[in-house]
C-alpha cells in the first residue's frame, strides 16, 4: 500500500488546620481469570472462554477509609464538567459477533483480548479528560476495539495513492467562482434527506469503493429526490484492470476512471456485497447510473470542498486514519492536532459542515462514531482531509 504524500505545509481537596487528613485507600484489584490464563498458554484450549477485563466503564467499589499523615497541598482545578454520550461502549463479546469472529488458535484469541484491553484503558484515560473539558471528543469500545495498531492499518487502511493530474480530464468540471461566492454558513445532506444505510466495510479496503459509490448516490438524490443504493461489490471485482486491488485497496481517480469507461454502476440488491474479491460479474443492462464526467478539486483548498458541498453533493475525501484515536473515535468535534496531514490512508464522504467542522460519513458501520458519522475540524486540513476530494457528475 502506498501513501499519497504531499509536501509540508478531581475533587478539589481541602485544608485542614491538622497535619492528619482522611484520605480513601482503595483495595488491590482481583486478578481475573483472563489474567491468569494469559500467564499460562499453554494451560488453554481452543474452546477455553475468555471474559472481557474491561468493560470501559468506571468499577467503583466502596474504598476503606484510613488516617494517613500527610502535608497540606495546593487544590487542584475543578472543571466544569461535561456530560459524555451515554453508550461509552461496547463488551469485548460483543465486537467478536459484529465482526462474525471465531479464533482457531488460542494465540488470537488472547491477542484479541489484549489489544482490547489496551484500548479500553486509552478510552478511559482519554473520556476523563473530556469530562474535565480538556478533549472536544470522546472515544469508545467499537467494533475496531478488539484491534491493535497493526492490524487496524493492515485490514481497514488500504487506500491506494491516487495520481494528480492537472490536465483538463481531471478539472474540467471542478468548482466555479460563482459557487465559491455563494456558500451557505452551514450544510447538511442528511437534513435534506440524503440518509443512506451505516455501511461496514468489514475486513475488505474498499473504502474506495464505497466513498465514490456513495458520492453517485448523493448526485443521484439531488436530481431525484430518491435514495438508490449502489453496487459496492461491483467496484471491487471489476475496476482491477484500471489499477485497483479488490479487497486490499483502491483509488479514488481509479474507481472513477473505471466507471466513466465502464458506463455506470448496478443496484447493490442486483451485486450484493460480501466484503470479499470475487469474479467480475457486472451486467450493462442491468445498470442504473452513468457516469457521465468527474473532477477532483484543487489540493488544499477547503473553501472548494465547502463549496462542492453545498452546490454539487457529497464529496468522497481521501484522510488520514491511522491514530488510535481516529480509529476509537465515538462522538464530538475530532481535532487530535497528532493526525498528520502528510500521507492518507482511507477515504470517507463528506456530507456537510458547521462553522469549524466537517461532516463525514465512514464505513465501519453504526456503532463507530456518531452512528458512522465523525465530525472533524475545519480550516486546518486536519488529517490531510483537502488533499485529495473528488466527485462524480451522472
């Protein structure tokens, strides 16, 4: 996989008059069966069950107040606090049916289990914060959670590097002046009525796929009126001759290269999708959208993307998935200045924007972020959102 890269642009404590404070001590953890088994492989079979450690939620248990001798300190700030959404997460069993999962060695299993665990004290450890006001999101136990880094890059980070061509193929239709001058404070598509199903990618790259895909069906409804759910599976077994990769990855350009040749896209009730590459299978009769031209917009440029938005339709976006963060991200406005601009790695579809924020829809189904959706900020190419944006005219 390559990346497209661009050049660089708590109670407040109280005095006391006594050297003597009372103080809570809380009781050692118990070890858990997990825990155990987890220092004895060798103890385990296939079939041996493993109960999640982490539950994401705060255990509290009634601490044991003791006399501690101790030198009075400064208070610490109390902030005002912020009320998190209500779902926090998820059960590690519950991500295991989500993702249809099932573990033939005891290695995975425990693998599975640690990257949860893992991820379930970063959600902790970052929502605490949030409470505090010192984080504009909150983060979750999603159906990524059971995921370490490596293997989140691997299986859902599979954007190909799209080529910029600044040839009248590919900006013949982008954003005119006019446009630029007449832009809403705000957009929603959803609130138009453009409410597509919360998709899951599951282990497939093809968010290529699904964000160009998606993009038509937004062009589709502004004309009509009428939502029309297109073939996802029909990208990735056909577009390989235009240099795409089935399941482990694709381009934004490519996909839209192949559907301009091709001459349009089946219903996805007529080429199901199965998260997997299979044998072309596409019939021309039985499409139901050309592609009649396309554009990507100028690089960097987040006034055209707002611009594309609110005139012409959703705009799928190449971004940069890779932090922890993104991929636990569950509600707010996301703006972890960590997220590099630098290299993308997925693409998504923006939908709208507010003042100082992004709408996009994501691919790895309703219980990620805000039922699929994540809200960004906007004006700082956060993530590398305004490298690469695109679109198709049908």
């Amino acid at each position: 996989m390559e990346d497209y890269r661009v050049p660089a642009a708590d109670d407040q404590g109280s005095k006391s008059n006594s050297p003597t404070h009372r103080v809570s001590a809380t009781p050692p953890r118990p070890v858990h069966e997990s825990s155990k088994a987890r220092a004895d492989p060798a103890s385990l079979t296939p079939d041996t069950p493993l109960r999640p450690v982490c539950e994401c939620l705060e255990r509290r248990q009634s601490p044991a107040v003791v006399e501690v001798a101790m030198p009075d300190t400064p208070p610490r700030p109390v902030y005002e606090p912020i009320s998190p959404p209500a779902n926090t997460g998820i059960r590690l069993t519950t991500v295991r049916k989500i993702n249809n999962k099932s573990y033939y060695r005891v290695y995975d299993k425990l693998r599975s289990l640690e990257a949860f665990n893992e991820n379930c004290k970063l959600v902790n450890d970052h929502n605490k914060l949030y409470k505090y006001g010192d984080r504009n999101f909150t983060l979750g136990t999603n159906a990524l959670a059971d995921l370490n880094t490596d293997a989140y890059l691997k299986r859902y980070l599979r954007l190909i590097r799209s080529q910029r061509n600044t040839s009248t193929e590919d900006m013949k239709e982008v954003v005119g002046m006019s446009h630029l001058e007449n832009v809403p404070d705000s957009f929603d598509w959803r609130k138009k009525g453009f409410t597509t199903l919360a998709h899951n990618q599951q282990n497939c790259g093809s968010c290529y796929a699904f964000s160009i895909a998606e993009s038509i069906e937004g062009q589709i409804f502004k004309r009509t009126g009428k939502l029309l759910s297109l073939s996802v599976q029909q990208i990735v077994d056909c577009s390989i001759s235009f240099g795409n990769q089935g399941c482990t990855g694709g381009s934004l350009r490519n996909t839209l290269r192949y559907l301009q040749a091709t001459g349009g896209l089946m219903r996805s009730s007529d080429y199901k999708y199965v998260s997997k590459k299979e044998k072309c299978q596409f019939v021309g009769d039985l499409a139901v959208t050309n592609v009649s031209s396309w554009a990507i917009l100028p690089a960097h440029n987040e006034n055209a993307i707002e611009a594309a938005v609110a005139h012409i339709g959703p705009v799928a976006v190449s971004i940069n998935a890779a932090p922890k963060t993104f991929q636990l991200y569950s509600h707010g406005i996301y703006d972890d200045l960590s997220c590099s601009s630098a290299s993308v790695n997925h693409a998504m579809l923006i939908v709208g924007y507010g003042k100082d924020f992004w709408i996009l829809k994501n691919w790895w189904g309703e219980i990620w972020g805000e039922s699929g959706y994540m809200r960004i900020r906007k004006g700082i190419n956060l993530c590398g959102i305004s490298n690469y944006a695109a679109y198709a005219i049908v």
